[in-house]
C-alpha cells in the first residue's frame, strides 16, 4: 500500500560532501563477497543482512537506524543489489529510510555500493551528491498522485513482525537511469531461485567436471551454458551432508568474477564458497589506514 509523502523537498540541493576515508574504504571493498558477513551478522532470513554486512565492513555499526545519514552523520551508505536480464543490468526499488525520518537529507549525498545478486560481491559504487536532473526528478514525486503517478520517491507500508511499517522508497527507473551504470563487470543473470531453500550455494569452475569444495561431491552442470552467462544451476551428487543438502547449488565461472582490490583471489573464493568460518572473518576496515585528513572540503 502506497501513501502520500509526509516530507515536502527543500527549497533547494543540499551542499556536497566527501571523505578521503570513506573513498579508500569503498575502492578497496570491490571484489568483497558480503556473504560470509552477512552470515555471522544476522539470521538467513534477515531481508537487510548484506547491507548489514556492507556497513560492519566500513567499520559501522551493523544494525543502524539512526536518523542522520550513516557516514560521520554527512553521507548515506546505500547497498544496491544488481542482476542482468539479458544483457541489460537491473534492480529493484531501494529502501531509503523509515517514514517518520526526512528522506531528503538521507539522499542529499549518498555511496552507493553496488553488488551482484548471485555471488553477493561488491562490484563497483558511485557517490551520488542529489542535483540537477536526479534532484528535479525526485522533487516531481511530491506533486504527483502515489498510485497513478508513477512518483520516484514514494512511500509504501509493508507488513512486518510488528505490524504494518512504511518507509520511503527510490523507484528501480530512478535508480537506473541516476545511478546505476549501464554496465558492471562481475553482474549475472543468475538462474531463478529455488523458492524456500535461502541464498544459493556457490562453486566456483574453470570448466567441466568439478566437484563440491565443501564435501567434495560430483556437481553435474551445462558447461556450455557457464560460458555463455558465466553461471549456470547444478545437481548435487552424493553424499549430501547438512551443508549441502537441501539447497539450490550453481556454478560460476572463475575467470567472470571482478578481482578483489585487497586480498588475494583466494580469500575471495574461499568466502564465495562459503568456506570462511566467523573466526577467520577480517573486517575491511581493519585493513585500510585511516588517514589524518579526511579531505572533507
């Protein structure tokens, strides 16, 4: 259910903001699957665990709800989940904030971290200082109707554990055509999901003929179909233990992911395949130096 926004634009863009820091933290997040996070963070059922993850990685409280925007209360940090159809990249409507909080000062200068809906890995962002033709568009939405309009900022209440829970929205055409680039490395057409069995497990392939890196089961694949689309689903031979069984497995082809900017290949892999446990997990911003100036102006 869709309802009339409760905070009217302000008379005009707000300043733009920066930091060097936040800059260093996200070149070096590219490549970072979200996965292994997301899991010690929050229950698989959680709907908001690998932003959970994307923000204790940045060295932010995982579970924020705060009302000034996430980055030292000057820049919003917002997680966009991309897949491809086709060749086309996409993605859905965006959470910006809770109803009762101004979504205009969430928005006026935003990071946007973009990652892969298959591998949940960080492919890429964009620092978004709301103006011009993404601004205009968005202040459209206060004059237009919430259900027949098509406004790009608009307000929806969902049903939740505590009862109905509106929040502010960004519409999935906004984002595409003011954020998103139209293409990423690193983004698949990932097969459908398997409704009830949670987040796809991942094996990463050279080519035919691989096994399960968990328990070491023969996986049976369409090669061919791995290289056209760079993934492709997967029966589970054999045995099946509580890991594996019960689950929707798919390969992806090694050489279709994006690098990781810190690290090696093979801590990035290891965590693709859900063999990282919560002991040997390191927080990115335990690796990046925090420099004396944050370069704010």
């Amino acid at each position: 259910m869709r309802l009339p926004l409760q905070h009217a634009p302000p008379a005009g863009p707000a300043p733009a903001m920066r930091c060097e820091y936040l800059q260093r933290l996200v070149r070096a997040a590219i490549g970072l699957p979200l996965g292994p996070a997301a899991a010690m963070l929050s229950s698989k059922r959680s709907r908001g665990r690998h932003g959970n993850a994307l923000q204790w990685h940045l060295g932010l409280d995982a579970h924020d709800a705060r009302s000034e925007p996430d980055w030292e209360g000057r820049i919003e940090i917002k997680l966009v989940t991309l897949w491809r159809v086709g060749a086309a990249v996409a993605c859905d409507k965006l959470k910006v904030c809770d109803a009762q909080i101004d979504p205009w000062r969430k928005l006026a200068n935003v990071l946007f971290v973009f990652a892969d809906r298959l591998t949940r890995t960080v492919v890429g962002a964009r620092q978004l200082h709301l103006d011009g033709p993404a601004w205009d568009r968005l202040v459209r939405s206060w004059e237009l109707d919430p259900h027949f309009g098509a406004p790009d900022l608009f307000v929806e209440s969902r049903q939740g554990e505590g009862g109905m829970s509106p929040a502010y929205y960004v519409s999935a055409a906004w984002l595409l055509a003011h954020v998103v680039p139209p293409e990423l490395p690193g983004v698949f057409e990932g097969p459908r999901r398997v409704a009830h069995v949670g987040e796809p497990v991942l094996t990463l392939v050279d080519g035919p003929g691989a096994r399960c890196p968990r328990c070491g089961a023969a996986l049976r694949y369409d090669d061919t179909v791995v290289a056209e689309r760079g993934c492709a689903p997967a029966h589970h031979g054999l045995p099946l233990p509580p890991g594996c069984g019960a689950r929707q497995h798919v390969v992806v082809g090694r050489t279709r992911l994006v690098a990781p900017a810190l690290g090696s290949a093979q801590e990035q892999h290891a965590g693709l395949e859900g063999r990282v446990s919560a002991d040997r997990l390191t927080r990115l911003a335990d690796l990046i130096a925090e420099p004396d100036d944050h370069r704010h102006e």
